[in-house]
C-alpha cells in the first residue's frame, strides 16, 4: 500500500504524533487526509512553498519562516495553513524543540480549523529519516505492483489461449481486479459469460442506455457513469465504423495505474477475438445461404444432415418465413440474430439471399422475438407461412411479395393479410399505383388541357357494367355523348376497350389511383 499519514504515525522508530484535532469535535476532512496516499514528503520553511509542493505532497518545517518570540505570536497561521491546503498538502511535520520550544498554539489552532493534520517531529528525528521511510515505502509499493502487472498479465495470457478465451479472459479479469465485467455485442444485447461473479449491475439499465449510446455513435470511445454501488466504465471494441461490441468494468474504488493497463490489454484481446468471430461469421453466413438454397430446391435431407453437425436441428414444421430488407448497418442485425439462433438451439434457422436476410422460425414464440427484432431495428418485413419445408419456396415468394409491401416502413407484413384483400391487394402491395399513374397520365393531361372528362367517364362507365344508358343517366348527358368520350379515351391510349384485356387493364389502372 502507498504511505499514508496513519502508516507513518504507526513508524514507532520515527516516534511522530498528531497534535490535537480527535474526538468529536474532530474535523470531517481530518480524518480523510490521514488516510490519503502520500506522493512525496517535502522540508521547507518558506512563507509560501505552495509553488514547489503538489497535491498528496506532506511538508516539514522548522518554523523559521514564523519568526520568534513575539512575531511568532503574530503570524498569520491561518493564510499559512490555508495556502497548503489549496495546494493539496496533506499534511504539515513540525519540528518541536528545535528552533522553537515546543508547537507554536497559532499554528495548531488554524491547522485544527482547516482539518490539516499537524505532525509533531520530536526533537533528533531528522526530516531526512522521514522523507525516506517514505520514499522507501513508495518505492515497495510500486515494485510491488510491477510484480502484480506482471503476473496478472501472464493469467490474463494463459487465460486467453483457453478453448474459451475470451470468456476465460473475462472471468480473469474479475478475479485480478475484483471486479464485474458485463460483455454486450454489437447490438448492445448482454451476452452471458458462464462463471463470472454476480452482480446486479452488469445488464442494470443504466449500463445498458449508455452501452447503447456508446455503440450508436458508432466509433471507439471510453465513457464512464456513477451507479450507487461506484463507477462503471464502458469501453467500445472494434474499429470506428466497424464496431464488435462493449465491455462494462464495475468496481467499488477507482483503478490505478497498472489496473487501468491491464484493462487495455484485456481489450485489446477482446477486439481480436471478436474480429476473428466475425471472419468465422463470415464463413458460417456463406454456409447457412448454402444451406438455405439446398432447402429451396427440395434437398432438405441434405440440409438438415449438415445444419445438425454445425449448429443443431433445423426448425420444426410448420415453419414460418420472414424475408428482411437488408440495411446498411445490416451487421447489427445479423449479430442479434445469431445471438438468437444459438440460444434457440434450432428453432431459428438464418441465411442472407441477395439483398436480403431470410430467417425460418418454427415456433410462434420465436416469431415474436423477430418481430421484435425487426421493430427494435426499425427494419421492413414481410412474413408467410410454410406447410412444410416443401413448400418453403413458395412461402419465400410470398414473404418476399409482403417485404415489397412493407418498403420504406419499420414494420413486419403478413401475406396472408395482404392475401385477405383479393388480385387488388396483392397489385396494392407490389406497387401497381406507379404503373396504374403511367398508364392514365395521356388521359388525366387530355382533361387538364381540354377542360374534358374523360377519366370521370371511365370511372362511371366501369361502375355502371359498361352500360351506354346507366352511364349516361348517371352523368347527365347524352348516351352517344358517352360513347365518344369512350372511343376517345381508347384512341389516346392505344387500347381495344371493346376487349376484354382492354377493359381490365384500365379498370385496375383506375383501382389503383384515388
């Protein structure tokens, strides 16, 4: 331990004392700083040393610059004191008998006020006997955590090279430091590490809120926040724009210097073995859309022998399929959903396919955790229900017509609800309103330029059964007057209404648009 001004009071060769300031009129601070790690022991008797001296530094004086007699009377003590305790001094050694004849009462007076512990140094204990207890001190304890660095680093190595490294590594780190350490992916989801020290505060929500701040920023950075149980700090893993993960540390007491560096290399560990996950990530993602396609082309005995040997069984029938828009941050998305396929054990089956992320559930359960997934990710798309794995390819066709519905929301689209709506709300879904706008701009610029009503006259020709009299009635005018608009309409867009491929398409043309 660093010395301390109780450590020296304990020194029996030095024979040093405190001089009053105990019971229970004791100062708050007094106590406090006798606790306090002691950097450096300095000797001065200028009237103001405080330029020379730093915080944690303990000073030793003679007391010339107080003056004898009656000027010693007259000093004023209380600026004295007042300047080291701006300083950071910790403490003041006074020389009794020596210059002067015992503790000047000033000088205690205004150290008892100002909570400064006042060291009576008795007469032949030179100031030099005390600077170097306690650079000998200072000195043992840093070798002392040099020696600790040092074989905290080689179990943190060791640890490392374990089948489990990073895991091991984690649970190292807690024991070296007492501490708990809470690992979150890239997602800002908590992973659990097997063996690791309980603690309430590892996935508390405020770690959480700020690991999900950390991660949106996206670059690397070192954020710290204060729970009642101390400090917790955040460091991010990765590369900025790249990033893996986070690691929250807890502790009770701040970290010193050589803890704070084993932290670092322990970080450094992390964001290697994270990026070499993500190569392995990768090779798994070219195996599942592999797999993925042995199961659309009807091999999925195949499928199920290799998906068995690397992850687990594949999702039990029925299955249901969720095709996913794939984003530019689409990473995040893939690290949650691999976080679910292991803990699913099966029941979550994911592949990338294009421009998408196929994913194949069969439990209702699991279909809420991606459904929740996506609203989370704010992400679109769209889902359909498999019999069977033979029917999973028109399944997919189908999630894929619902995605197309959800373009541009954060939402999931069941087909079947887009199905309940008929030819018209499939045509809806797969963005007809563009091709629908297309097909009827020649007429609705003909009724713009020519004050005409071409387009109004379709809609009641059509809601009417193509009925010459009924239309007429119903729009006013002349039923031959109704037939012209007709004909004209089909000459401006080149279409046989007299047909009925004709007919139908500016009937659904019409659907389409308001």
């Amino acid at each position: 331990m660093l010395p301390t001004i109780a450590w020296l009071l304990g020194r029996q060769k030095l024979r040093l004392s405190v001089v009053g300031n105990e019971g229970t009129n004791e100062h708050p601070q007094h106590r406090d700083r006798l606790k306090a790690p002691i950097s450096w022991v300095h000797s001065s008797d200028l009237a103001d040393p405080t330029p020379f001296l730093s915080s944690g530094n303990v000073l030793l004086t003679d007391g010339a610059q107080f003056g004898f007699d009656a000027a010693a009377e007259l000093y004023d003590y209380d600026a004295y004191v007042a300047r080291l305790v701006t300083a950071g001094v910790v403490g003041l050694g006074f020389a009794t008998h020596f210059l002067h004849q015992g503790m000047p009462p000033g000088l205690a007076e205004a150290c008892e006020i100002a909570g400064l512990p006042l060291i009576d140094v008795p007469d032949r204990v030179p100031f030099i006997a005390v600077i170097r207890e306690v650079a000998d001190q200072i000195a043992a304890e840093r070798n002392r955590r040099m020696e600790w660095s040092i074989s905290a680093h080689k179990a943190i190595s060791r640890a490392a090279l374990r089948p489990t490294g990073l895991r091991s590594t984690l649970v190292e780190l807690e024991r070296q430091l007492s501490c708990w350490v809470g690992l979150f992916d890239a997602t800002g989801a908590p992973l659990l590490v097997p063996s690791q020290r309980l603690s309430d505060d590892r996935f508390a929500a405020p770690v959480r809120d700020e690991v999900a701040q950390a991660l949106r920023k996206g670059r690397r950075s070192s954020t710290s926040l204060t729970l009642p149980s101390g400090q917790v700090t955040i460091q991010t893993l990765g590369h900025s724009g790249e990033l893996r993960g986070a690691l929250a540390l807890g502790r009770g007491v701040p970290l010193d210097r050589a803890e704070n560096e084993l932290v670092t290399s322990v970080i450094a560990l992390a964001t290697l073995a994270l990026e070499q996950n993500r190569e392995l990530d990768t090779t798994r993602g070219q195996l599942r859309s592999a797999l993925l396609e042995l199961l659309l082309a009807g091999n999925v005995s195949a499928a199920r022998a290799t998906a068995v040997e690397v992850w687990g069984a594949l999702p039990a029938e029925p299955l249901t399929v969720v095709s996913i828009a794939r984003q530019v941050h689409s990473h995040f998305v893939l690290d949650a959903l691999e976080a679910l396929a292991l803990d699913g054990e099966g029941r979550v089956f994911f592949a990338e396919r294009d421009n998408t992320i196929v994913v194949i559930v069969g439990q209702a359960s699991d279909l809420e955790l991606i459904t929740q997934l996506v609203a989370d990710h704010k992400l679109s798309a769209g889902s359909a229900v498999a019999a069977d794995y033979a029917t999973l390819d028109g399944a997919l066709e189908q999630a894929s017509h619902a995605l197309h519905a959800a373009a541009g929301g954060a939402k999931l689209i069941e087909f079947g609800n887009i199905a309940d709506t008929g030819m018209l709300g499939v045509l809806h879904s797969a963005g007809a309103e563009q091709v629908a706008h297309r097909v009827l701009t020649p007429l609705t610029h003909f009724d713009a330029e020519h004050s005409a009503a071409l387009v109004q006259t379709l809609r009641s020709w059509f809601a009417h059964d193509c009925s010459w009299g009924a239309t007429a009635v119903s729009l006013g005018v002349h039923r031959h007057t109704v037939r012209s608009r007709v004909d004209q309409a089909a000459s401006i867009l080149s279409l046989d209404l007299e047909s009925f491929e004709g007919r139908l398409e500016v009937w659904a043309a019409l659907r389409m648009l308001p």
